[in-house]
C-alpha cells in the first residue's frame, strides 16, 4: 500500500506535512533535512523541486529555489541525493514543483527514478484535473504515484467533486487565494471556506495550506482538516538557524509539541 494511503487510514492525531526545498540553504543539505523533519515529529515531508519560475509561490520560496539552482540543483542531483532513502526514512515523502523539469526529464524516467528512490506522492500545481487524468494518470499510476491535487475558495463545487474522484492520497486546500507566505493567521472567511469543504463530505482527506506558520495556525486549520502543511515558514526557520537539527527539531516541536518516544 502507498504510505501516504497507509498514514491517512491509520491516522490518530492531526498531521503535519512540512515542505522544504532540495539543495536549500545547501547543496547537500536535502538529506539532512529530511532526516531530521522524520526525526522531530513531521509526519509527511513535502520536497521541492527547484525551478525558476515557481508561480504558486510567495517570496520566500522564490528565493530559496533560485538559491538552490545557483547551489547546482537538478532533478538529476535530486534524486542521486534521495538513492537509499528508504534504509532511514519511513514517513510519506512527496516531490513538489512544475511540470516543465519533469517534461524535459522526461515523464516516464521521472517517475520511474521516484519509484526507484521510493517517492510515494507527487504535487504539480500546474497540472489540470482533467489533463492529469488524459495525460499523466497511467504513467503515475505504474510507477505507484499518487497525484495530489490543490484546491482554492475559488474552485467551483462541480471542480472541487471531478478532482475528489480523480484524486488519490489527499486533497491540498489552498486557504486563501494567495500564494505561499503572502498572509499568516486563519480568518473567519477561511473558517466558513473550511467548512464549505467540510461538508461535500469529500472521499479523500485534506490539508491545508498557504499561511500556516505556527502552532495556532496550525491547530485551528487541523479543526477543519486532516492535517496542515507548512512551507514558507520553515524556509525562514532554516535560513536563520545556525544549527539545522536543534533548528528542525525545535520548529517541529513548536508546531506539534514534543515526540513521544516508545
């Protein structure tokens, strides 16, 4: 079974799936990165995929795409960086980005390599519902990808049930009409948004994201959710820590609360 399948059925708590670029804020630091996020408590790990013209995203992570292609990242490099994951890392791992690199990758070695690598999910923003299921689902299907579609308060009803029936994984809920890191904080629009979603009693779990940022944000989204995803705010807790463990460590815990260790 997909672990992200896996992780949603047997879910207990609210979860949080934390994003991060490959090759930020150093080349080699993808690993590091991701280790430590399983280790602090996260529990999927959202990877980007460097490009330059990343339009669903808000300054932060702008910067820290150019960043990591002046750093030498590649999807090539990404996935030499992710060879061997599965001996240590057991949490859902999803690559994030454009369609445009996998298209000159090429779509079939792309999500071979994934599988290769052991990548549960896929997230591509500019990927229409429709032109997925035509184009792409049974590429990804072969190669046991899940395609993770986003959806915004402007998506329209009959839209948001034809993605929940082509869906599999979970559903991305944009809370705002925004991009990422444009606005922090969840107002009572997003609240009636949420449940507006809430009750389509939708057949896929969802997350939310764009303007998660810390333990009230995220405590109020999950109220209406699976879980929630953050991004640009720990681009920034990276950019600024000194020490990328005690600093991972440390924003996880303040998002979720401390690990129970068994």
């Amino acid at each position: 079974m997909n672990r992200i399948t896996q992780l949603f059925q047997q879910q207990s708590q609210k979860l949080l799936n934390v994003y991060f670029t490959a090759g930020y804020p150093q080349l080699n630091d993808t690993r590091t990165i991701l280790k430590n996020l399983q280790e602090a408590g996260a529990d999927l790990v959202e990877i980007g995929m460097p490009y330059s013209d990343p339009v669903a995203d808000g300054e932060t992570i702008q910067a820290s795409n150019q960043r990591a292609l002046e750093n030498g990242m590649s999807l090539k490099v990404l996935f030499s960086q992710l060879e061997g994951m599965r001996d240590e890392i057991h949490v859902p791992v999803l690559l994030m980005g454009y369609i445009n690199p996998v298209l000159q990758f090429g779509v079939e070695a792309f999500c071979q390599k994934c599988q290769e690598v052991g990548v549960d999910g896929l997230i591509l923003p500019d990927i229409p519902a429709d032109v997925y299921e035509e184009e792409f689902k049974p590429t990804f299907e072969k190669y046991g990808l899940l395609n993770i579609f986003l959806i915004t308060p402007q998506t329209t009803e009959k839209r948001i049930l034809y993605i929940d029936e082509v869906s599999q994984g979970f559903i991305y809920m944009v809370s705002s009409a925004s991009i990422t890191g444009a606005k922090t904080g969840i107002s009572a629009e997003q609240e009636a948004y949420f449940d507006r979603i809430a009750n389509l009693n939708l057949k896929n779990p969802r997350l939310i994201g764009f303007g998660i940022s810390d333990n009230q944000s995220f405590e109020q989204a999950s109220k209406n959710a699976n879980g929630a995803i953050i991004g640009s705010a720990f681009i920034k807790a990276i950019s600024q820590g000194s020490d990328l463990p005690s600093t991972i460590q440390t924003f996880v815990q303040g998002i979720k609360g401390p690990v129970t260790i068994i």
